[in-house]
C-alpha cells in the first residue's frame, strides 16, 4: 500500500505523528505536505491527495487540518475518492469495513495525538469486508459514474 499524507497549517502536528506511525509499520507514503506553519488554503492539498488517490498513483490518502471538515468537503469532490471525516476508533474500523473509504480525513483541533495515531493505525490495516458492503459502495461508485 502507498499512501498521500498532507495537511494544510492547522494539521501540521498530527501530519508528523502519523507519518511516525507509517515509519514504524514500514508503510510506503509521500508527504505532500504543508511545509510551512503560515496559513494556507486547505482544499489546494485536499484535491491534492484526492487526484493521486483517485488516479491510483497511491491507494489511499490521509488529509489533516483544524477540523477535518474542509479537508472532507474538498476531497470529496473528486470522483471516485471515498473520504471519511473520523474522530473515533469505532468509526475508523466501519469506514474501512463498510465504506472502503481511501481516504481519511482528521482534526487536529479535534483530537489529540494519540487518538489519532490509534485511528490511523486502525484504518490503515482495516480491510474491505465486501459482501452485502460492496453492493452499496457499488451503487455509490455507479451513481457517480453517471452523474459525475
């Protein structure tokens, strides 16, 4: 798996705790940054990793600002990405099980570090259950197809 990390100025924190993360389970990614600690506009890195994801130069994605919601929003936009704002173990695992979400999206400004890294590392090594999930991420990926 190859995975595209960035953040914009409100993220850059956690942006270094789960690039740590992905060091230690020896995960192949890129970070695209922010490189700086001035403000910058989020949906620039956001359809960023979106494209790539989307492209499948990478598999997945992690996007980090304040709340995660701009950085969702954004991301989402582009078609075929799957972007799941998360703030929780629970809906770290779900996302992954039952939505093959590719790309997740943090808050800084929302969770502290460890939580982070706990859903990080979850969402990281959750698989697809597929099944009766597969119709509906199919029915997501048929309507976006059409209406795209």
């Amino acid at each position: 798996m190859k995975v595209a990390i960035a953040s914009d100025h409100g993220g850059i924190t956690i942006r270094k705790v789960i690039t740590s993360l992905m060091d230690e389970m020896n995960i192949d990614y890129v970070d695209l940054g922010c490189k700086c600690n001035t403000s910058v506009d989020y949906p620039d890195y956001a359809i960023l990793v979106a494209e790539k994801v989307a492209s499948r130069e990478f598999q997945r994605g992690i996007l980090i600002c304040g709340t995660g919601i701009g950085m969702s929003i954004a991301a989402n936009k582009v078609k075929g990405v799957r972007c799941a704002l998360v703030h929780d173990t629970f809906s770290a695992r779900a996302t992954r099980e039952h939505n093959d979400t590719n790309i997740l999206a943090i808050g800084e400004r929302v969770i502290g570090e460890g939580l982070a890294r706990d859903i990080a590392k979850i969402w990281l090594t959750t698989p697809f259950e597929g099944g009766r999930h597969a119709n509906r991420v199919n029915k997501i990926i048929a309507f976006e197809e059409t209406h795209g």
